[in-house]
C-alpha cells in the first residue's frame, strides 16, 4: 500500500492558500483489495464538518474516552481523542476497516486501536470497561450538576460520595450554583430543543429591547451551528452603536428576573476595558465579556407562543408553575409542573469587538480551538473572541464579519452549519 500523498495540502498551507476541504479528487485507491482511502486536512478548520456524521458509533467512543480524560485532569489526551473524532466526523462514509484510514491525521495508536477493536470485534474493551466504572460514572453523575467542574467532583470521591443521594446526605457545603443546579438536576439534564431555545430567545429579545431600543441579539453556540438539541442556550448581545452595551447585562437580568423568568443568574463583569495588555492576549479567551450564566424557567405556555406579556411575576409564575392547562401532548419530565427549567448563557459585546465574539462563540469548542492554533502556528497571529493581533505587523486586525476573519487567517470560509467538529 501507498502512503497518501498529501503534498496538495501541505504545499497549500505553507503558501496560506485556502485548502479544498475534504478533497475528493484526492481520495486514492490503494493496495491490492481497492480499499478507499480518504484524505483529510489535519486543522478542523480547513474541514467542512457537517452534523451528517456517518461515523457515530466511532465518534461516540472516542468522545467518551475525551471525556473521561478531561474529567481526570489530562487534558492533552482528551484533546488527541477530539482530534481523532472530529477527523472520523468529516469523513464522507463509514469507516469499514482500518486500512482506510492510513495516511489520515491526528490518530494515534491508542485511538486506532480503539477504532479497530470496535470495526473487528464490535466494541472496544477500554470504552465499555470504562462505561462500568464507578469512578466514571460517579464523576459523570457530579459534573453534571451544574456549578460542579471536575476538581470538585475529585474531592467529593475522595470523600466517598458517588451519588447525588450521597450527596444530599453528605452535609457538604454547596455554593448557590450547585444548589440550584441539584435542584434542577432531571430538567437540566433534558437537551434543550430548538423550539425551546426560540422560545427562550423570543423572551431575551424582549427584555433586551424593553431595556434599549435597538440592541440586538444573536443565537450562538450549537443551534447556530444547527444542532437540534443542546445542553444550553446561548446569545450574545450588541447594539450598532460602540459603548451603548455598557451597563446592559444588569438591566437585561433586573427586567427577566422582575418577570419571573430566572431560577438562578450569576453575573459577571467584563474586563476587557481595564486590560492594559490590550484584548488579545487574555488568560483565557472566554472570560473577558459581561456574562449571565442563568436557570430559566420556560413555561410550557411559552414554548407554544402563546405567552402573555404583560404579566407580574406573580402572574407568571402562576402561569409557569400551576397552570391547569390540559391539552398539551407529553408531559414535562418533571411530573405535573407546568414548566421547565433551562440552561441559558447571555454574553455582551461591544459592536467593535462582535465578530470576533460571534465567531469564538460559535463553536463547536474543537473548531475554536483549531483556529486558534491555526492562526498562532501558521500565521503567527493571536485570536480571541474579542480580536485577531498580528505579531509581525504588530497590530491588530479590526474585522466586522466572520468572513473577514477566515480571509485574515487565510482559511476558506466555513459556514456555522459546517464548523460542527
Ligand atoms: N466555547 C469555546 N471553548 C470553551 C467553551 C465554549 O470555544 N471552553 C465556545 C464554543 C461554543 C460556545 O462557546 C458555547 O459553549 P457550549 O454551550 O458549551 O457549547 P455548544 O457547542 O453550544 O454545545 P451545546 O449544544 O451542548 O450547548
Ligand atoms: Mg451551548
């Protein structure tokens, strides 16, 4: 069998040409037994991933392996097992032996060894020995409460609590976030529809607009990617004019929570004006902006449209948690309550900043990544979600659109419904 020649891509990417995704023409036959072969850039953002995965039994094992090492503090080997899913994720068919994927990026020996166990034997032995262990179900069980990462998690085992149960009857001291989250634990662990995101969204953009005319506000994260589910809704907030978002998020919070629309909020302030090192370089991308991590409590009324405005939080809550309404089909999971509860994230963005923002909230986190290195490794640049800086001109790259981005970074441009690695 013949190696792959990749030198297309290579040679493009030294160039900072843009690289034809998943370039057909490419695709080689090799050895004796004609396997197709299939050949793929090795950056998820020179590949156009679609949410057609036709590989969703190798991709669901390697995510859980990504996620059992993220869970353990081994990031490095969680990001090698996302790279690995996200490569299978772009592949036009299924994967029916290894052979094809010789040649490929980013699949190291212990994730082929993973995906070969599952194509000969049916299922791979680390993935299901991990599945039934207590230590990962017990860390999964915990970090989905929300307000619980990881470390928390660690401690808590180390104290011999593997359960919510345990938990409750533990006397640990939760903080609020844990507390509401323990609270709303079945409701937040439904995905979260499309129809119910739109619904959610109808009433941000109410309050976003009761507080300032003309701010607007945009759906980010999964649904804009169009998934059909999510564990979360996201939206970020701007208005056309520069500075007017000052001061918005409290006001945007004050007016849900006087509606009765918010089980739990925690705000956080930007930090992006008091920078002195300029918004680039910031310790971690995702921190700078003026944030509301949120419960909402959607009522079932509102998913229908048929939501009354001009309520008082008494009204709505009445609404929300006793409405005798009788002719909806299935019942909330959470027995005869008339709402739900839901996780939303609200982001505010100065206009000058709300392409970048746009584009590092989109997702999908393994594609936010990969440009990220991209522009660092290949284009000596630094992006964030609040701006592109680059190192040999110096400067940063003002952009009013995701498009100028890509152009920036010398990438094709992939749409949000292609970005789903
Ligand atoms: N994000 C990122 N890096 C992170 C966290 C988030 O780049 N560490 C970006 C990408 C997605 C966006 O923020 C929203 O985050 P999530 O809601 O966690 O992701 P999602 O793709 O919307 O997933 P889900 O559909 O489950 O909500
Ligand atoms: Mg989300």
């Amino acid at each position: 069998a013949q190696p792959l020649d990749i030198s297309w891509f290579t040679e493009s990417m030294r160039a900072g040409r843009p690289v034809e995704i998943l370039d057909r023409h490419k695709v080689q036959q090799i050895d004796e037994a004609e396997v197709v072969a299939f050949s793929v850039p090795s950056y998820a953002c020179l590949r156009r991933t679609t949410l057609d995965n036709h590989n969703p039994v190798l991709t669901d094992a390697l995510s859980l392996l990504a996620e059992n090492a993220e869970l353990s503090d081994e990031d490095g080997r969680g990001v090698a097992f996302r790279r690995a899913a996200a490569v299978l994720k772009a592949l036009p068919e299924p994967v029916t032996g290894v052979t094809q994927l010789r040649g490929l990026p980013c699949l190291g020996g212990h994730s082929l060894r993973v995906i070969r166990d599952i194509l000969e034997n049916g299922a791979s032995s680390e993935v299901e020995f991990t599945k039934q262990s207590e230590r990962f179900k017990a860390l999964k069980v915990l970090t989905d409460i929300f307000g619980v990462g990881a470390k928390t998690a660690e401690r808590w085992i180390r104290d011999g609590i593997h359960s919510l149960h345990q938990l409750q009857e533990s006397g640990q001291t939760l903080n609020r976030a844990q507390q509401a989250g323990l609270e709303h634990y079945d409701d937040l662990k439904q995905p979260v529809t499309k129809a119910e995101a739109d619904a959610i969204g109808e009433i941000v953009e109410e309050a976003v607009v009761s507080v300032l005319p003309g701010a607007q506000i945009t759906l980010i994260g999964g649904f804009r990617r169009g998934k059909l589910t999510g564990h979360d809704v996201d939206f970020l907030i701007t208005h056309p004019e520069e500075g007017r978002e000052v001061g918005l998020m409290p006001k945007v919070v004050s007016w849900l929570e006087s509606q009765g629309f918010l089980l739990y909020q925690k705000t956080t302030r930007n930090s992006y004006l008091e920078a002195k090192d300029g918004p680039a370089r910031p310790a971690s991308n995702m921190d700078r902006f003026e944030r509301c991590f949120s419960i909402f409590k959607l009522a079932d009324a509102e998913k229908r449209g048929t939501k009354q405005t001009e309520n008082t939080p008494e009204d709505t809550c009445r609404l929300a948690a006793h409405s005798q309404v009788t002719d909806e089909g299935p019942k909330p999971a959470s027995g005869h309550r008339r709402w739900r509860a839901v996780r939303v994230d609200l982001v505010v963005s100065p206009i000058s900043q709300f392409a970048f923002a746009l584009l590092g909230w989109t997702g999908s986190k393994l594609f936010e990544r990969e440009l990220r290195r991209w522009a660092g490794h290949e284009k000596a640049m630094s992006l964030s979600s609040h701006a592109l800086y680059d190192n040999k001109q110096g400067r940063y790259l003002k952009a009013t659109s995701e498009e100028e981005i890509f152009t920036y970074l010398g990438l094709e441009y992939i749409p949000p419904s292609e970005r789903n690695a």
